[in-house]
C-alpha cells in the first residue's frame, strides 16, 4: 500500500538521489507555487519542500492558523518524518519567522537542528512588531497588499477573489503580530538573512539584528528589489541559496 501522502509537503519524495532537503516557509497569503521553480533551478543533491499550509491551495478548505505557537507545534509533527536528511530552512517575511521558531522547538525536543537557516525580508525577532495588519478594516489591508506589490491588481481588484483570500491573510499577519519574543541562546545553525534594498520595513537595520540569533556564521545579502525581491531577482537569490547548500549536500 501506497504512503498516505503529508499534506503539509506535498512535493516530499519527488528528488530520486536528494542529500539534502530545504523546506521552504511561505509569505502571507501564500503556498508552495511561490517555490515552483526553486526544483528546477537548484541542484539535484537539493530536494526542494515547499510548506503547505492550511487555507491555501489543495487547503484552501481548512482554516488558516492565526497564532504561531499552535502553528509551529503542528509543524514539529508534520516534518518529523522528514528529517531523516540533511536540512535547511527557508522563510520569506512571516515564513522567516515561522522558520526560525520552528528550529527552537526542534532544538527543545532534541532534534538534530537545520544545517542552515535562510531568513528573508523580516525583522530579527527580538525587535518590536511595528505594524498590525491583521485587524486593519479590508480597504485599508487591501492599499497595503497592493503596497507591497506582491499581489496582481487584477487579483486585489477582484471583490469575489478578495472575499475569499482576505481571512488567510488576515491570520497569516496575526502569526507575526500577535506573538511575543521569549528570549532563547542562540541557536548552532549558521543565518543568512536576505532583504530587499526597496523594502522599507527589513531594511540593513531591521535584518542584521538576526546575527543575534546564532553562534554559527551570519551573512547579510541585499538584493536590488523589494518587498518581493523573491520573485524580481529570483535567480540572484536561488544562485546564493546554492552557494551555501551544495557543499551541505556534498558532504552529506
């Protein structure tokens, strides 16, 4: 009899001969097509698995999480038969730090930790949330959306479309801004934190606190675009990912 399926990593096994396995977290509002092209892009040694959460895609049906604790608890038992190899950590604005979370608890449970963290376009935790998106009345949450320029305006003018997308934002914004930093020490796993020089909210300033974060290495890359350098400079940022993994997976 076949595996049940993970919902959560609907692309887990796919890499025949993989060594290494980077779980991606996504944005807000968003699901594993922001990482379609990742496999393809990527060496083979990396097998990418995009996180799936609930109220998107194949979800679209299950509630969004609104709290990250609940969240990351969920996690710990959907990746716990997914760890058996080498692994890193992706996460873009609240992925990055649902990311970051997920590597604490792992590290209380003894889990062995990721061999790299990637966080992108996100504060360092430790600093004060400085927005509140979630509560925001649908006009207002909407201007932001279209703000950030990672939504298409055919999809922020569609009224029906919005109805039906604006609840998962909504509890996706209440992860970030609901929580409160419980200090920790620091975690093993080396940090790169990504940001985009456009984007005024993870800025230098905002990301190089995550140095903090780690007793490992920490670097810094600033990419030319955005919010959503993710996409405009995709191939920048898939070739840094490479450079720090391929030697993870050679040596796996």
């Amino acid at each position: 009899m076949a595996a049940r399926a993970n919902p959560w990593l609907p692309a887990l096994g796919r890499r025949a001969g993989a060594r290494l396995r980077l779980f991606c977290f996504p944005y807000a509002g968003g699901g594993t097509a922001a990482f379609r092209d990742w496999q393809r892009q990527l060496p083979g040694s990396i097998e990418v698995c995009p996180v799936l959460l609930p109220g998107r895609e194949a979800r679209i049906g299950e509630p969004a999480v609104d709290r990250l604790r609940p969240l990351v608890a969920a996690l710990e038992e959907a990746l716990a038969t997914a760890l058996d190899l080498p692994y890193a950590f992706f996460g873009h604005s609240v992925g990055a730090l649902v990311a970051f979370e997920l590597a604490r608890a792992l590290r209380r449970r003894g889990t062995a930790p990721p061999a790299h963290l990637f966080v992108s376009a996100h504060p360092a935790p430790q600093l004060p949330e400085r927005e509140r998106r979630h509560d925001l009345p649908d006009d207002e949450l909407i201007a932001e959306l279209r703000r950030f320029q990672g939504t298409p305006d055919e999809v922020l003018d569609h009224p029906e479309l919005m109805r039906l997308l604006l609840p998962t934002l909504r509890r996706d914004f209440a992860v970030a801004e609901t929580c409160e930093h419980v200090p920790e020490p620091p975690l093993d796993s080396p940090i790169t934190a990504f940001g985009g020089l456009a984007d005024p909210r993870a800025d230098r300033g905002a990301l190089l606190p995550w140095q903090e974060q780690t007793r490992g290495a920490f670097k810094l890359r600033m990419f030319p675009g955005g919010h959503f350098f993710l996409d405009s400079d995709r191939d920048l940022l898939l070739q840094t990912i490479a450079g720090e993994l391929q030697s993870l997976a050679a040596l796996a």
